[in-house]
C-alpha cells in the first residue's frame, strides 16, 4: 500500500476539476482497506470511486482512497435467473455490457452511466424507468470505526429516488466493497415504456426487441444527449427531476399546459428538470468555462479550466430562475464536496 502526496484528482473526477489531495492511495483489496483505514496520524479520509457523481470545489486536505477493487462473479443460477456479485471498482458500464453479454437481464436501461459499481447504491441510480434497487440483492460494505465487512439488504439500504441509507444515517460510516444483483436469463422484463427508447428501436426497424436492443437503444440517447467525460467535462445530470404534489403540479399544468411530466403516484408527479432550466433560457449557456450542455439543460459542463467554485455559482443561478419562473425548487443530484 502507498501513500502518496499532492496528487492531482483531474483524471479521478469526470467534471476534470483539477483540485489537489494532500495524501492519495490506491486500495486493491479488502486487505489494503482495513490497513488504511487503521492508519494513524492522517487528515479524516475521503473516498472515492469512479468520480462521476461529484464535485469537488477545494483542495482535499484528506487521505483519499481511491476504491479500486475489482472482480465479478456468478454466486449462483438456474434456468430462471442469476445472482452475481460485482466488485466496487468495477465500472458501471463495462458490468452492465458483461451481463448483456451473458444474456443476463436487468440492467439494460442503466446502460452508459458513468461511474463505478460501488457508488451505485449510495445513490440508487436509476434512468428510462429502471432504477438500481430494481435487481438488487445486498451490498458489502466495510465500517469504518470497525473496520468490519457487513451485509446490507435491500430493505436496510433504504433506497428512494437517487437516495439511499448511505446518504443519511449512514454517510461517512461504510464503504461499499461489493454489489450484488438478481438477473433474469430468460423471459426477459424489459422496460420501452419511455417515448425516446421507443422512437429509436422504431427508427431502428426493431419491432421485437432484446435486452441488447434495448441497451444499445439507451446508449445511443444518451451519446446523443449527454458529453462524453473525456471529452468534456462533467457529471451526467445535474440536478434531481422535482416530484411535486398534486396541488402544486396542478397549478403548474394550468400555467404550463404543454409542459411535460410522469406520474409517480396519484398525489405525485416528476416535473423533468432539464425542460424547467431550458424555459428559463439556460440551455447552450457558457459563463467562462463553465456552462449548460447544448443538447440536454440538466448538464453543466467544465470546458477545460472551471473550478468547482464555478460550477456552483452557475448551479446556483439556475436553481433561482426555475424557483422564480415556476415556484419549483430543484435540487442537486451531484454530491457537493465543499
């Protein structure tokens, strides 16, 4: 194991916020994690994972440890279905490919998604109708006052929407070593109820489709609306779709009858975000090298040289004009490390 000083995070964050961490080290297996996490003598830790779903607006006075633990494995199956458990370093998209590959069925829709396997819980990841706590089973995760491994079941990770026990009463107590899903290999559920998954298996001549279909159906929405990380810095989307009641939602729909929304419940409704901030005339903006991406208003974007700081500022004037516009409060998806 080893520790190393001033270590840019640039290429450890898919915003590409060139902030420093004071100390950094690489964790490859549970044993190098309780060997961290019983150090003595360094700042209180910070960790990370495939760095997609944060943003970092300072220098890390912390001891990061990047969580690269990897391995995926089948923990058991029959005719029906299979469970298999996924290492925390694993990257999202390149698991969701080895389950279609395997003809595994369940993740399809969460295609593309940047990040890691581990993070996923923490935020109950979810698109296209399919949500994460959909396949789950349980996750590992190791405390760290204990330095002890736990189970945690679907039930005691609380999932909501993008949320989960590990954003609240569990925040900074474990990180998550593995992941494990529940698949189906036959007789497939597959989810095209979303108007654009449907246009694009109709403008491929796809009448039948597969889960392969389906995936590469998300995929290719989302390269048409989201920046590639690597090219252009940034976090997948933003902000949270506001999920208002119906007293609110129907004061809106009489002053915005044309705007679009999705039922949650018969009290509840999701208003998409990305349609608030694009009538409010964000959609393309740059303000420096921080912006709103031109193809889809939920993405602030980094063109090469914004701070955290600035990306704030910007987040910050949106969530004012929505709430001025539309007396709607939208909220970050994105963790905000401050």
């Amino acid at each position: 194991m080893d520790i190393q000083e001033d270590i840019s995070l640039k290429e450890y964050n898919t915003f590409g916020i060139d902030a420093k961490a004071k100390f950094f080290c690489e964790i490859n297996s549970i044993a190098e994690l309780k060997q961290a996490l019983e150090l003595k003598g360094y700042p209180n830790l910070f960790i990370l994972g495939g760095g997609s779903n944060m943003l970092i607006t300072k220098n890390l006075e912390n001891l990061v440890l990047h969580i690269n633990l990897k391995g995926i494995e089948v923990v058991s199956e029959n005719s029906e279905e299979a469970i298999i458990k996924v290492s925390a370093g694993e990257n999202w998209h390149n698991m969701v490919l080895w389950t279609l590959d395997r003809d595994y069925g369940g993740l399809e829709n969460l295609s593309l998604i940047p990040g890691n396997t581990g993070t996923a819980p923490i935020q109950n990841i979810g698109a296209y109708g399919v949500e994460l706590k959909d396949t789950f089973v349980c996750c590992e995760a190791m405390e760290i006052a204990t330095r002890k491994l736990r189970t945690f079941t679907r039930d005691e990770c609380q999932f909501g929407y993008r949320d989960s026990y590990f954003k609240n009463k569990g925040l900074g107590k474990y990180i998550i070593t593995s992941v494990s899903f529940k698949l189906t290999k036959r007789n497939h559920q597959l989810h095209v109820d979303y108007g654009a998954i449907v246009s694009e298996l109709q403008h491929n001549g796809i009448t039948n489709p597969g889960i392969k279909d389906v995936s590469n159906a998300v995929i290719a929405i989302r390269k048409s609306k989201l920046p590639d990380p690597r090219e252009l810095g940034n976090s997948g989307s933003f902000f949270k779709n506001p999920v208002v009641d119906r007293p609110q939602f129907d004061n809106f729909s009489r002053l915005n009858p044309t705007a679009p929304f999705y039922k949650v419940s018969e009290n509840e409704f999701k208003i998409p975000a990305g349609w608030l901030i694009e009538q409010c005339g964000y959609k393309g903006k740059r303000f420096g090298d921080a912006g709103v991406h031109k193809n889809q208003a939920l993405v602030l974007v980094n063109y090469g040289n914004a701070s955290g700081a600035d990306i704030i500022e910007l987040a910050e004037k949106i969530i004012e004009s929505v709430s001025q516009k539309f007396g709607i409060t939208i909220s970050p998806e994105v963790n905000i490390i401050k």
